[in-house]
C-alpha cells in the first residue's frame, strides 16, 4: 500500500523568497534605477509573503522558513532605500 507524500515545501514562500533577494541585490543601482526595480520587487515579494505566511500557517508552520527571509530581506531592502540606496550615485 502506497501512502501520498506530503508536500514540505511552500512554492509560494520561495518565489517571495527569490524576488526579496533579486531586489536587496538591485537596490543599490545609482540613479533611481534601483529604487524603481528593487523598491517594485520588494513590494512584490511582499504580497507573494503575506500569501505563502497564510498558506504555511493554515499547514501548522510548515515552509514559511523562506517567508522569515524574505521578510528581513525586504526589510533590508527598503532600509537602503531609506537612506538614498537607489537613488543617489
């Protein structure tokens, strides 16, 4: 008897994951390229986070590992931003 694998990982949490990444990496670009592409990935990564955090709670914690990441990558992102990352040369 064959029994289904349950599925560990949260698809949802590593896309947030990747685009929080992509954009701490693009946010230093100098004249306010980096602002535009970081600052939209962010947000992005953002919303695909609120997402995969209700998905991995309503699984009782399971793949929201990436979430936590990604949240301090945004965070880290937005930090940058907030004191000329993107903006200036």
């Amino acid at each position: 008897m064959t029994y289904p694998v349950e599925r560990r990982s949260n698809p949802t949490a590593w896309a947030a994951f990747w685009f929080a990444l992509v954009g701490l990496v693009l946010m230093p670009i100098p004249l306010f390229i980096g602002l535009i592409l970081g600052g939209g990935l962010s947000v992005v990564a953002t919303v695909f986070g609120v997402i995969a955090l209700l998905k991995g709670l309503a699984r009782s914690g399971k793949g929201i590992a990436p979430v936590v990441f990604a949240a301090i990558f945004i965070a880290l992102t937005w930090g940058g931003i907030s004191i000329g990352g993107g903006t200036i040369w």
